[in-house]
C-alpha cells in the first residue's frame, strides 16, 4: 500500500537559491497529519567531506582577499560553487538512518552513494540532466540487485500536451506582456505555467500498477510503495530530488 508525504526546507535558508548552507535541514512529513506532527525524517546537509560545520580555518581563510588563482580553482568545477553536500538522514528519534555521499566533487554531480546506519551499501542513484530531445531522468541501482527503478520528468502525455498548448500560452503569455508594457505596469497579469515536472519511478519494465516513488507537481508530494523500495531509499532519493529542485532547477 502506497504512502505519502512531503518533503519541506526547515527554515528558510538557501530557498529557491543557487546557494545552500551546511547545517539546512529538510523534514520528511507523513501526509494527512498536520505541519506540527513529528517528521518520518530528517535530512541534514553536510560538507563534502561528511562534516557539519565548516572548519574555523576555513572560516579563516573565508575571511581573508580571494586570490585569482582561487576563484579560477572555483570556477573549474562543473557549474562552479561549493561541491554537492552531503545528505545525513535520521530517524525521528535522531538516530542514523542513511546516508547519501556524491561520488563527483562537483556541484551537481550525477552518481550517488546511499549507505545504511551501518555504512553498508544501500543503492547508487543516477541522475541525469534534461538535454534536447531527452528528459530528465534518476535511476535507483538496488544493492541487493535486480532491474533498476528509473523515474522520467514528466509522462509522454504531459509532454503532448506541454507542445500542443506552447503556442497557445505564448500568445496569452505577449498579450499579458503587452498589457503591463501598455499600462506602465499598473496591470500586471502575468500567466505561470512551465514543462511538465512530475516524475514517477518504476522498475524497468514495470507495469502501470509498479509505481515504487511519485512526485506530483501540482501536489507537490510524493507517494511511496513500501513493498517495492525501501523507506530509506525511498526518503535519500526524495531529498536529492528536492535538494535539486530548491536549489538547482
């Protein structure tokens, strides 16, 4: 049986940036039982060394001019900015439950470690980057083995419907535009409306019933079957989403 819950940014550090601090927290919420009931988790991020502070020498040296040389250093990593943290989950009692470990130094890496309390392998998450002609895409690789669990952004329906109704939206989009340039600004409707970000990940050759993980754009949710994917797994691969969607996408 299929369970949801939400995943929200305590505080509001970092929201909707590019930047992220260490010590940011999200909540893994059970759904249907209020913003004050205890989280099923808790995500922390870390450095890329696993650590929860940033040491004060480097603090130090934060502190001190940039040097070219450094902020050359800086700019050579993919996307530039500080690697992709660390993510410590924990249970709501505050005992380890995963861990999720980057295995690129970068900001947005494309390979994941997932570990146990135990440091034992849990499963390597893939995510892929949206590219012309090809969606975004995470696939889970189960330690235990088996076919991966591969979620797409967005169905081949939405996307339809996201091309049928693009020029329709433009339109609408340069009228709104037109009337707030006509106006100086003192109306100002401006239509919201964006691609398809619904993802639901299945096994690899799953059928419509083999939903392991979904994310409902609209509901801003997630719905998981137990039976089909560990909770654990389940709970790393829905913070890296939102971890992606808050600060990257």
């Amino acid at each position: 049986m299929a369970t949801g819950f939400t995943v929200d940014i305590a505080g509001a550090d970092g929201m909707r940036t590019a930047e992220w601090t260490v010590g940011e927290e999200f909540l893994v919420r059970p759904n249907r039982r209020g913003a004050d009931a205890e989280p099923a988790a808790r995500v922390r991020l870390l450095t890329a060394d696993g650590r929860e502070a940033v040491p004060e020498a480097a603090l130090a040296m934060a502190s001190r001019p940039v040097t070219v040389a450094e902020v050359e250093e800086r700019l050579s990593l993919k996307g530039g900015g500080d690697p992709h943290p660390v993510l410590s989950l924990t249970c709501p009692d505050g005992s380890p439950m995963a861990t999720v470990v980057p295995e690129e130094r970068v900001p947005w890496p494309q390979h994941f470690h997932v570990t146990d309390e135990h440091d034992r392998p849990l499963a390597e998450i893939t995510h892929t980057p949206s590219r012309f002609g090809r969606r975004c895409s995470w696939r889970i690789d189960l330690a235990e083995g088996g076919d991966p669990i591969i979620g797409r952004r967005g169905s081949l329906r939405g996307w339809l419907v996201f091309v049928l109704a693009f020029p329709l939206w433009l339109t609408i989009f340069l009228g709104c535009l037109l009337l707030t340039l006509l106006t100086f600004g003192h109306v100002a409707e401006m239509v919201v409306w964006g691609c398809p970000r619904s993802v639901t990940w299945r096994r690899r050759g799953g059928l419509a019933g083999g939903r392991a993980l979904t994310f409902g754009h609209l509901r801003t949710d997630y719905h998981h079957d137990p039976t089909l994917l560990d909770p654990r797994i389940a709970y790393a691969q829905a913070a890296l989403h939102y971890f992606d969607t808050m600060h990257h996408d």
